[in-house]
C-alpha cells in the first residue's frame, strides 16, 4: 500500500494511467474517473503529501523532491503497461516523472497526456 497512490492498485489491470493533480489539489480531482477502471484500464490518482487525506504529512517543497518521491512509488507498479495524465502543475511533474524513468532506464510511460500547461 503506497499513500501516494489512490485508490489501492488491484493488480489485475492490462494497463494502467495515473494522474497528476494541479497545484494545491490532490486525488479527489480524478474521484470521477476512478469509476471508470475497468480490467482493462485502472485509473490511479496520485496524492501528494499536504493534500487530502495527507494533510499531516509534511509538504514536499521542490520539484525534484516530489517527482523522486512520485517515481519511487511508480515504480513499484511498472508490472503492466502505463500512461501519464497531469493538468497544469500536474502536467509538469508528469513530464519530469517521465524523464526522470527515462534516465534510471526504467520502463517509460507508452503515453504523456497533458492539459492546462505550456510545453518545457
């Protein structure tokens, strides 16, 4: 069980896409699409810390801290095929997730999707 990760991952999906929430916002913003996992797809929302249900654990304040934070607990799930989603600041630390995999030559996301952000 990882407190980044919601809902708790079933390990019987064929892939699956985990979101990245805007600045100050957390998991709830995906609640919607969390109904939507299905066997073929399971959507996972990431939880920073000093959001939601972790608003006792203490902020990460750098963008490195939370995407080294945020690719440890990915990568405790890279057993099916992934993607990434963020919107705004989401959408940041989706990408540098995406290459920080990149750089530890570990398996990348097959997708980056991002909205409400200017490329790097």
């Amino acid at each position: 069980m990882s407190a980044w990760i919601m809902p708790e991952i079933k390990n019987s999906a064929r892939g699956r896409l985990f979101c990245f929430p805007f600045a100050g916002g957390g998991a709830s913003a995906y609640r919607n699409w969390l109904s939507e996992s299905s066997d073929d797809l399971e959507i996972i929302a990431i939880q920073p810390p000093g959001r939601e249900n972790r608003m006792g654990d203490r902020p990460l304040e750098s963008m490195d801290d939370i995407v080294s934070e945020a690719v440890r607990e990915i990568m405790k799930f890279g057993d099916c095929p992934f993607s990434f989603f963020g919107h705004s600041l989401g959408a940041r630390v989706a990408f540098e997730c995406a290459r920080r995999l990149r750089q530890l030559n570990c398996p990348l996301p097959e997708h980056l999707f991002v909205s409400g952000s200017r490329p790097p």
